[in-house]
C-alpha cells in the first residue's frame, strides 16, 4: 500500500498527498486561464494555519446545476495555504463579493429576480425542510438550476464548524456531527454493529444534498420511457448508455456504437484547450443499432458504392455529391472522386441528394455491413487440457471432461444452429505437448507427442483440426481417458502458459484459419523469460512494470492477433510462481481469464459450465478483425485506448477477435479551425471474419455539430461518456506513469474544467460559496471520485496485485453501460414481502452509500463484476425463513452463497432479479451474502463509492468539496 494510507497528517501538504489530493494552481492573471500555475494545496479544516471560512457554505443547498445562497449570502474564502518554492505562505484574503470587478463570476447573486425568471417548483425529496426553495430559469443555458438552501452538519448556531480532535491517520474514522433543526447540534453515536457512516463530510457537508448519480439515471430514465432516439445528422445528444431506449438509425450510427465525447465540438483548439475536457468518442466496433442487437442491413461488395479512393473511408451520408451525382467530395480529405458509370444516379434538390438514397443501406444509413466476395477458412475450436502430476493429482479433470462432452454433444445437434461443422481439436501438455489426429479415416486417435518445445515444429498437419461431426466419437473417448493417465514427469515446479499457446498458434498457422484456444490448466504458473515481480509496487514513483507484459508475452500476442487465434484460460489454481500473472495472452487477444480454485466447490463448478458454455458459443464473434478510424480533414486520431496491443497508427487497430461489447476510448485533436456548417464526421470500418469464414465490413458514420461558443460543448459532455473515457485513457497509462500523477491529472482536469464553466459559462452571478456544475456533468464528481480510488489507481492491502491485473483488463473492455455500473454500483433495496400475482419488477436504485442502509432491510449490490447481498440485523424472522430456511441472523451463511430453492414469493422474487441482473453481463458471477456487523462487510464498504474507500480513498462529500474549493481559487 501507498505510503499515503499509512503515515499520519504531520503538515498540510503531506495530508493533501495523502487524501489522495494533487496540488491545484491558480490562475496568475484573471483573464488568463492558461497561464503559468502556483501550486495550492488545502490543510484539512482542523489544522492551525487553515483559515478558509467554512461557515460560507451554510444555508447553502447543493444540489441540481447551480447552486445558490441569494437568502443567506456566501462569503467568499478568506484564506488559503500556498506551497511557493517549498515554503508555506498564506494568500492575502480576497476582497469581499461587493468589491470584485462585476465581469468576475464570483459576483454576489443578486437579492432580486425578476418574475420572469423566477419559477416556484416542488421541493425535492432531498433537500431539508426549507421555505426559501427557488427554481431559477437560465435562457441562456436552458437549463433549470435549483437555488436552496440547507443546514449542514457540524454547524452550531452561530455558523461555525465545531472543532475535534485530529485523526491520527486520513483513513481513520473521524467523529461525525449531524443537526436536524438550525441551532440544535447532536453529536454522532454509530450503532454497535453495521457501517459507520464515512459518507458524511468532514467539513459540514449534508451528502444528501450533493448531486446524486441515482437521480440523474432516473430522470434520463423518465425523459426516454417509451420513446424512440432517431439517430439523425447532426446527431442530438442521445440517452444515457444505462437508459434503455429504442434507437432509429436515419443517417447516423447509434450512440451504441459511436458515442461522441461530446455532440457538438468547438470549432478550434483554443476552445477545447480552454474546457479542460476531452475530445474524442466511445467506439464498440460490431455493435448493433440497439444493446446487443447484430442484424445490420448489409450489400455485397459488387453492389455497393465504392468509398473514397484516396484515404479509403467507406462511402457513407456524409459524403458530397457534385455535378449532378457524377462526383463526390470526401469529408475525411476532401478531395472529390468520380462515381464509376455502373453507380451513376442524378442528384435531386437544393442540397444534391441522390434519387436512390433511400435503396441503398451505404447512402441511408449511419451503419451498414458490406459483404466481401473473398471467403477464408472458418473458426476453428482447440482444446488444450494440462496433465501435469498436479492436474492429474487434482481430481478435477474426470469433471472437467465431461463438461467438454456434454457441450460438445450439444453443439453436434440436428437443428439449424447447431455447429456440428465447426472443426475441432485437442492436445494435452505438462512439460511436453500431446497431439491427436482424430482422422475419420483412422479407428482410434493417435497420440503425437512433441518433446521438443523450444522450436517447436508439427511432425503433421492433417487430421489435428475435424468437423464436429466427423470426429465427436474420437474426441469422446480421448476425453474420457484423460482422467485416467499416469503422470510421466515428476517434476512439480510448474508450466509455462505459453508452452499450449505456442503449439497452438502453430497449428493455426499450419491450416490457416483462426479460432479459439481454450486453455484448461492447473499447474503452478511460470513464466517464460524474465519474470516479473510486484516489488516496489505500491510506493515507487516509477513507471508500473507489473502491469506490462513481458516481452516474449507480447511477441506472442502479436503473432495471435495476426492469424486471429483467440486465447481463453481456464486457471483452476490460485497459485502463482514468480510473480507471473497469466492473463496477459488471453486479454490482449480477445479472450479471457476464468480463476476457480481447484473446482472444489459446486458453485465454482456451477460457475464453471457457464463460462465454459458462454465461450463455446462462436456466432457472435468476428476473427482477423482490423479496425479502420477516419475523422474529418481538420481533425486527426491523437490515441486509441482499449484492450489491444498499440502500434504505431492509432487509426488502425488490429484484434485476434472481437465481440459487440469490445469497446475502446478514441481521442481527437484539431489541425484546423473546424468549419461551422460541416460539422465533425467520424466513421470507423472493422473488417472482420465471420465463424463461418465469411469477410465482412461493418461501417458506422456520425456526423456531429461543432460551435464557436464554449458553452455548448458544455452542454452536450455526458458525465457518463466522460467516465468510459477517462477509464479506459488512465487504465491504459498505468503501463508507463505512476498511479500518484495519474490520479493528480484527473483530479486537476475536472477541477480547472468545473473553473472554465463557471468563469465562461455561467449566466448568473454566482458567489463563491456557490457549486456550479453543467447539466449533463452534475454526476461526474462522483465518477471521477469513485475511478480515482479504484482498486486500480488507489492500491490498497486488501486486493493482490493479480487482483488489480485482472480487474484493470475487464473494465478496459467494458461497454460503457458495464462502466458506469462498475464505478456507481447499483444499490438496490429488496421488498420484505412480495404479492405472488405481481409479476418481478426490479425495485429503483438507491444512494451508494452507508447511510442509505437500514438494519431491518435487505439490499442488493449490482456491479458487472460482483453481486452482494446485505442482510440487516433487525431483518424479520420470517424473511430469513423464506429465504435461508433459518430464523436465526448469526446463523446466516457469510461470504459466496447460492440462495436455496424454496416456492415462496420472497425466494421466487429474489432469486428472479438475481438470474435476471446476471443476463446483462457476459461473466458468471459469485453472489456474496454480508451480514450486517460481519467481517465480510469490507467487501461491501468497497462498492459504496460515496463513502471512504477502505483504501483510503476521500469520500464523495469531501472530494466535491475540494474541486468546488479549488477550482473557485483558480479564478481569483
């Protein structure tokens, strides 16, 4: 673990390192906001030299857009601790509202609003019981933002900040003060057993009041119920990826396959440089025009328009057509090609349409699929089952085996989609690898064994891969003998991961066709070369090696990536040698890493057959994939972030294999001034190969509005867009910079893009004590709070290092959907009673945060890579009956559970939501039970991302605080 989470608060700069919080600067010249920074850093409120005034903030509500205090007039903050050349200094107090220059946005609000743009609106459910709720209209954002009030805690009555003792370390539980009514001071007294409530402020903040994720998804919610997104150039800002609505594709390709950063750029690098924010969008290259959906109009390659001739974009909407349809001009270069006579059609109108747009998917539509002539080989499926002495000895084989049979019968079925084509293979290997040649011709497979494995070399090529059909008796009885062999090596120090892929790469390339590998091993890890280690992980400055892959690793991955072999291991030991992590080959082709511990239990073994049954399944995967990027001729690709070996074009990016949830993270840059009437066009062609051997190129095109003002690229950031982008960009960094820097950028990014907005785009005077946030972006603090002290960035004692490994290899190939459920988990409180008429309907999500638990109730906690189920203590009897067959809480089971099988309404229910969370996600996951009080609790504190992270990381009241601080100072 970091130093940070160890070390007590000696100065104010060492407790700002230690909460995690980078050294912000100011502005030198007030109308300069790009100018040289001083460095600011805040000491925590009990420190002697703070003199920030805290009492500025009260009677102040944040909750909404803006956030005002025009009933109770904020006082800007008196004085703040600079770091100036390794000295403390403190800033001269900046004047009062009444003395700054009225262009300063930190003007007072003013007393008087005129009717016009006063509106009275109900008052929310979180905000406290006030009398001086206003909803004021902003004409020039048209955006509603919400004035109020509130009383924070630890507040006396005369406005002050009660004063406690300094905690000995930043992640030690601190007192914590509430108030209900002004003027009444209660102290805090958590209960004897539960979470202690770590998501209140440290400096008088009401959590509830702050703008919440759970809103925000729940209005998007509501606004889209039962409509229909048509995507249309320019597109419209469209739902929130975690909104389900259907999607209409008119000429531009559905956010889920390309979702912009932003939908309207500005016009030129100034601008952007100006908001801090990124431009760029999230591309899932096989995607559908809806979540999941595959069918796409498609035309053959002879039918179809041919794209551009000089840069090679593929024809699309935005294309220009000239001289009546004989030419068009390209968006990405802009030079003009001549149509070839065969696909000559007139142009028609004002603005030149062609008379056939209509026909043609290529002229019509924002995604389309073009269908090559050229076939190659199908995918093939190669299994590769370790037999050294410890798998043998394990006695998960005989298991692992039969799982094989059974899918394998399953995929030799009679109906349509059975795969009783698709060509099989199996090899066995410890320290040697074992061939079959399962020819049909043969009356029983025949075993090649290769001992030397440096060069590797087949002694054949035929007979190693068969349809399905010709040799599932031949695989069958092999399979069943498996179980049975004798160990001929003694030699227990372990097996090289890459000793299977190796031989199988050479099968592949021998028979040239792509496919899977599927990896079943058991033996102690090692790896070949130089072995890494996690030494100096934690505390060291340097670039993070543990996170790279060595360099025989990556030579591997690249000769899988060209011949399109895609790598799934089935680990069934947790033990590791050398510091070697075997999830490099499989993320990085394409696959996956499946832990079990030994197959001992039958969850894992339950958990086993799912994956396995999910990786078997070939239809929805393209092989040899090579995705093309074009933007428009004043942009260029400055990087390409996701789960795939970077070369040196980040506008080509070539893949083993790829599914409809790969996504990966695109950023842009400006060479030229953008022009306004054109817009921004990006459009991305991945050409891939189908399991069946057929060539295919899926293109998707958007066109975008671009702008002069500042302000609407504002208005068109979604918070959760910007989360998905800065994952991927900052999981993707940890292979060359510290986690500390990283963390620092984030943090300084959003905090000088939150100072923009308001400085540049606020229409109201605001005062200091005032939170201004855009729209679109209220939830992203708490997102870039909760990616900030992931177990990724913010390492902890609590998770290994193979843990972070794998962790950081899943959300990099997260959808964003998958993302923003990742890093805002799902909080769901469960009905105590259920009506069995009533059909299961999933009950609406909750706060992530300590306080949002009630010992008498059952919640469910839902993330892409976990599932948690929190008992309360004071839970009814009957409730525990009905779904544990116990009446006792102390006898509950802890930890990984299946919830037993009862016909009660109660169970019913619960076990249906649970079946139906996990359809949405493509791994298995372990449903954990925590009871309220017991150890397995910390697994849950982890996933209550507005708390204190138990790895140190601020909580989400502290950490709005800061950026709101900080990015207030940068402007004075």
């Amino acid at each position: 673990m970091e130093s940070s989470a160890n070390q007590s608060a000696a100065s104010p700069q060492q407790w700002a390192g230690q909460n995690s919080w980078s050294p912000i600067s100011p502005f030198q010249h007030h109308h300069n906001p790009i100018s040289t920074f001083q460095h600011l850093t805040l000491t925590s409120p009990h420190h002697p030299e703070s003199s920030f005034n805290h009492s500025q903030l009260k009677n102040t509500n944040w909750s909404g857009t803006c956030y005002d205090s025009s009933v109770y007039p904020a006082k800007p903050p008196s004085s703040l601790p600079l770091i100036s050349n390794g000295s403390l200094q403190l800033q001269p107090p900046p004047p009062h509202p009444s003395q700054i220059n009225h262009q300063s946005i930190c003007a007072p609000v003013q007393q008087h609003i005129s009717d016009q743009r006063l509106l009275n609106g109900p008052q929310s459910p979180l905000q406290n019981n006030s009398s001086h709720n206003h909803y004021t209209y902003d004409d020039n954002t048209n955006q509603n933002q919400l004035y109020s009030p509130f009383q924070p805690v630890g507040v006396d009555s005369a406005g002050f900040i009660q004063n406690y003792s300094s905690p000995t370390s930043p992640i030690q539980q601190q007192p914590q003060w509430t108030t209900t009514t002004p003027g009444t001071v209660k102290h805090f007294v958590p209960e004897a057993v539960g979470l202690s409530p770590s998501s209140e402020s440290r400096y008088g903040l009401d959590p509830e009041s702050l703008p919440s994720a759970v809103k925000v998804m729940a209005e998007d919610q509501a606004q889209w119920e039962g409509k229909v997104y048509v995507s249309e150039p320019p597109s419209r800002l469209p739902p929130l990826p975690t909104t389900s609505c259907t999607i209409e594709d008119k000429g531009s390709a559905s956010p889920f396959a390309i979702r912009a950063s932003t939908y309207c750029f500005p016009c030129d690098a100034q601008t952007t440089q100006l908001s801090h924010l990124p431009l760029g969008a999230l591309i899932s290259p096989l995607a559908g025009v809806n979540f999941g959906q595959n069918s796409l109009p498609d035309c053959t390659e002879s039918e179809c328009i041919a794209g551009c001739g000089s840069c090679g974009a593929f024809m699309c909407p935005a294309m220009g057509w000239q001289d009546c349809g004989q030419r068009y001009s390209c968006p990405f270069c802009g030079k003009l090609s001549e149509v070839p006579w065969q696909f000559y059609q007139p142009t028609k109108g004002v603005e030149g349409v062609r008379v056939d747009k209509k026909k043609r998917p290529e002229l019509s539509m924002g995604s389309y699929e073009v269908i090559h002539s050229q076939k190659g080989e199908s995918a093939v499926l190669l299994l590769a089952i370790d037999v050294s002495v410890q798998a043998l000895r394990g006695g998960h084989l005989e298991f692992i085996t039969h799982q094989i049979r059974t899918l394998l019968a399953s995929l030799n079925g009679e109906d349509e989609d059975s795969l009783s084509d698709v060509r099989v293979g199996l090899m066995t290997y410890d320290s040697r690898v074992h061939l079959y040649d399962l020819s049909p011709a043969l009356s029983r497979p025949h075993m090649l064994v290769i001992t030397e494995t440096d060069e590797l070399q087949l002694p054949i090529s035929s007979g190693l891969l068969v349809p399905l059909k010709d040799c599932v008796h031949s695989v069958n009885s092999v399979l069943q003998l498996i179980p049975q062999f004798s160990p001929e090596q003694t030699d227990s120090s372990g097996v090289p991961i890459e000793l299977p892929v190796k031989a199988a790469l050479a099968i592949f390339q021998a028979l040239n066709c792509p496919g899977k590998l599927l990896v079943f091993h058991a033996a102690p890890l090692i790896e070949m070369g130089t072995t890494q280690t996690s030494s100096g992980f934690f505390g060291s400055s340097k670039p993070k090696s543990i996170f790279q892959p060595s360099e025989g690793a990556v030579s591997l991955v690249r000769d899988c990536v060209r011949q399109g072999c895609s790598v799934h291991l089935f680990h069934l030991s947790q033990e590791l040698v050398g510091g070697a992590w075997p999830g490099h080959i499989p993320y990085l082709t394409g696959g996956a890493l499946n832990t079990y511990n030994h197959l001992q239990g039958e969850m894992d073994k339950e958990r086993f057959s799912a994956d396995l049954k999910r990786t078997f399944a070939m239809m929805d995967t393209g092989f040899r994939a090579e995705l093309k990027i074009c933007v428009s001729k004043d942009m260029r690709v400055l990087g390409c972030y996701g789960l795939f070996l970077p070369g040196p074009n980040p506008s080509s990016v070539p893949m083993a294999a790829v599914d409809w949830r790969t996504t990966l993270a695109l950023e842009l840059e400006h060479i030229r001034n953008l022009d306004e009437k054109k817009g921004v066009v990006i459009q991305t062609g991945l050409s891939y190969s189908t399991s069946t051997g057929e060539r295919r190129t899926r293109v998707h095109t958007v066109v975008l509005k671009c702008s002069r003002h500042l302000q609407d690229a504002f208005r068109h950031y979604q918070a959760q867009t910007l989360l998905t982008f800065y994952s991927k960009k900052m999981y993707c960094a940890v292979l060359e910079r510290p986690l500390q820097e990283l963390r620092e950028e984030l943090q300084t990014q959003i905090t000088e893009a939150l100072a923009c907005y308001r400085k540049h785009c606020c229409s109201a005077s605001v005062s200091a004590g005032q939170l201004v946030l855009p729209q679109y972006l209220r939830a992203l603090p708490v997102y870039i709070n909760s990616l900030r002290k992931s177990e990724v960035l913010l390492p902890g004692l609590r998770s290994s290092v193979p843990q972070r490994l794998q962790q950081r290899c899943q959300v990099l190939n997260m959808d964003p959907t998958s993302t923003a459920i990742h890093f805002y988990p799902q909080l769901l409180r469960l009905p105590l009673t259920v009506d069995s008429s009533d059909p299961p309907k999933l009950e609406e999500a909750i706060r992530c945060c300590s306080a949002s638990l009630e010992s008498e109730g059952l919640y469910l906690v839902n993330a892409p890579l976990t599932l948690l189920l929190w008992v309360g203590r004071q839970v009814p009897t009957g409730v525990l009956m009905e779904l544990f067959n116990t009446s006792f809480f102390y006898s509950l089971p802890s930890g990984e559970t299946k919830l037993p099988v009862f016909e009660s309404p109660l169970s019913t229910y619960v076990r249906s939501i649970i079946s139906s969370l996990n359809s949405h996600f493509p791994m298995t996951r372990k449903l954990w039970v925590v009871k309220q009080g017991d150890s397995c609790e910390e697994a849950l504190q982890r996933h209550l991302v507005e708390d204190k992270s138990p790895n140190g990381g601020a909580s989400y009241a502290d950490f709005l605080y800061h950026l709101h601080v900080n990015s207030v100072r940068l402007l004075q």
